[in-house]
C-alpha cells in the first residue's frame, strides 16, 4: 500500500503546531472498536504500515480494520554534514497529524478481546499515547 | 410500560464558563424544547442520569419546578476524550403523538456466506423509527443466519413489529457477506514514486497546460 498523496500542491509542508483536541474524527464510526490517540503527534506512513501489518498478524479473518488517518503532510530534512542554508530540504517522510481524540484505526466483526488484543500489538508501533475505545451505544 | 421520572433544576446561567462550572459540581446542563413552548434550560444531578441511562429508557418523566412533562431523551454529547457527559437535549411528546428517533439494530446468528469463505459487513448500525412513546424498542433485533455469499440484508426485510415503522429507504442495505478482496500490493515503482505537483510550473522547453485568456 503506497502511503502517500498521489497529487499535492506543495511538496514542501512548513511544521505547523498541533493545537487543541480533535473535533472530527473523534468517535468511532465504520466498526466496533477503536484506537485513539491521547496525546497530539505526528505518526508517519512507516508507522502506519507497521501498525496495519502487526494487525493482520493477530486479526482472525472476518475481522476488518479500517485505518482512519492518512499521511498527507511530508516533512523535508537536510542531508547529514551540509552547511545551513541553500534552501530547505527534500521530501523524506510523510506523516499523519493526529491530536488528541484522534481514532487512527478502527476493527469490526470480532470480540472485545481479540480486538483489544490487536490493538495492544498497533499501540506498540505508535509514537503517542494511545487508547481502546468502544463503539458508543445509540442512547 | 413504566416511566422513570428524573429529577431537574431549572438553571438561570448560559454559556461555556457557566456549564463548565456545573459540570464540576457534579452537574449536568441540559435543555427542554418543542411543542412550540418556550424552551427551559435545566440541570442535572450526573448520577441521577447516569443510572437512568443505563435502564435503556428513552421516555421520561421529567419533573422540574413543582409539575411533571413527558420528555423523551433526544441528544446526549459526550466529551470525546474523557467519555463523560457534557449536555443532554429533550424534547417534549405526547404519550399519544407518534416520534422519531433512532434505535440500534443488532445482528445475531452465523450467516451460511460466513461459513462458506465470506466475511459480514454491518453497514446500517442503528435506524431511524416512527412509533408511538409507549413501544418505542430498546433495539431492533435481526437473525441473519440464511444470510449466504453476495446476499445483502435490507431495510425492508427487517422485522416488522406493530406499530413501527422504518423510515430510510426501503432498499438501504443493513448487512451484507461478501468475499474477501486480496489487498494489491503496491509495486516498486509505485512505492518509490513521487506525487504529482498539481502547481509546478512548467519548465522552459516542456510544453505545460495552454494559458487561459481572461
């Protein structure tokens, strides 16, 4: 799976601050349980796939995971041992901009306990604090 | 059927800095509207609430300022992050005046399409009702067992109880079983690619987009 934008406007992305809680995005939607971000971060395309791949390890197969964030910012850097200047650098990763509430991934069609299990595995590959959350019932 | 009664206090204060204060004492700030009356702002004891919640009871008696109205819990917002609840809405109903609300549909049995190499897709996790206040269900239960490979479950084949009526399209799709598509893994190429740039100018020499004339 090519984690990436197909087209972009701007190759480049300047940082940005990641401010406040996730007002979209926040609830579970397409399954039954869901991994939700606590802390603001970046989490990259390697991360992602690292996530989604330690999933299909444990997921048995009528269990369906949605990943629900999508790398479209790239970060550039400088090449190791260059002088300041000449301009930024190119393109080395992209990364998904998650604030806290953020539901990255989301499973249906297994168990509590299989699910929680799944996502024990996601939330060791994730560079931020993350944690279980249930599909909330309709009042 | 029986009705719970709740406990409100009607609240003079409004806006975020008043209902935050209440939400740490304990409180919750909700509000009653509809019938073409005035709407009132009320607040709740959390607890109170909380435990009413977990009774599944859509129909309330809400008594507030010395009289009782029959409400119905319309909305309850909730803090994403800490799950707790930040405002109820209530509308007011007749006991014989049909409403409209959402109820959850559950699915239960193996479906035959499971069985065969399928997985379930549940689309449709709650549907929108009109019924009367007094059978308004907790959930709409449906057995897809006989569901077989490529077979959709769809609205109009949800159980008919008396007095209900489902109100989406007839045709919407609940669940469905259906093969597993292989992911396609992306090729060399594909993964080293770059994305397009949909504003590069282009170079002098290579032939870009012919300009537009105002």
């Amino acid at each position: 799976m090519r984690l990436m934008p197909k087209r972009v406007k701007f190759r480049k992305s300047q940082r940005q601050k990641i401010k406040g809680n996730a007002t979209r995005c926040n609830t579970v939607a397409f399954g039954d349980f869901g991994l939700q971000s606590l802390e603001p971060g970046w989490i990259t395309a390697q991360q992602l796939e690292a996530g989604r791949v330690s999933a299909s390890q444990c997921l048995p197969r009528e269990g369906k995971l949605t990943i629900r964030v999508f790398p479209h910012k790239s970060v550039s850097s400088k090449p190791i041992e260059t002088r300041m200047g000449k301009g930024k650098g190119e393109p080395e990763f992209w990364v998904a901009v998650v604030k806290p509430g953020t539901v990255m991934y989301e499973i249906s069609g297994v168990g509590e306990d299989v699910a929680k299990h799944t996502f024990n595995r996601i939330a060791h590959k994730m560079p931020v604090k993350v944690r279980f959350v249930q599909r909330r019932k309709t009042i | 059927m029986e009705i719970l009664e709740l406990k409100a206090e009607k609240r003079t204060t409004k806006g975020s800095k008043a209902a935050r204060k209440l939400r740490d004492s304990g409180q919750i700030p909700a509000i009653l509207y509809g019938h073409k009356e005035d709407n009132v702002m009320l607040s709740l004891k959390d607890t109170d609430f909380m435990r009413l919640l977990q009774t599944r009871t859509r129909l309330i008696w809400l008594a507030f300022d010395n009289k009782k109205e029959s409400a119905l819990i319309k909305d309850v917002q909730h803090d994403n992050l800490s799950d707790k609840i930040d405002h109820v809405d209530f509308s007011r109903i007749d006991l014989d005046e049909k409403v409209h609300l959402r109820v959850s549909v559950e699915v239960y049995g193996e479906p035959v399409g499971v069985k065969d190499g399928g997985i379930l897709t549940h689309t449709l996790k709650s549907v929108e009702i009109e019924c009367l206040p007094a059978v308004i269900p907790e959930k709409i239960k449906v057995n897809i067992s006989s569901l077989g490979l490529g077979k959709s479950l769809h609205v109009r084949e949800l159980p008919q109880v008396e007095g209900i009526r489902y109100l989406p399209d007839p045709e919407t799709v609940v669940a469905s079983v259906h093969q597993i598509s292989d992911v396609i893994a992306a090729s060399e190429e594909e993964l080293l690619a770059e994305p397009e740039v949909i504003t590069k100018k282009p170079k002098e020499g290579e032939e870009g987009e012919p300009e537009k004339k105002a």
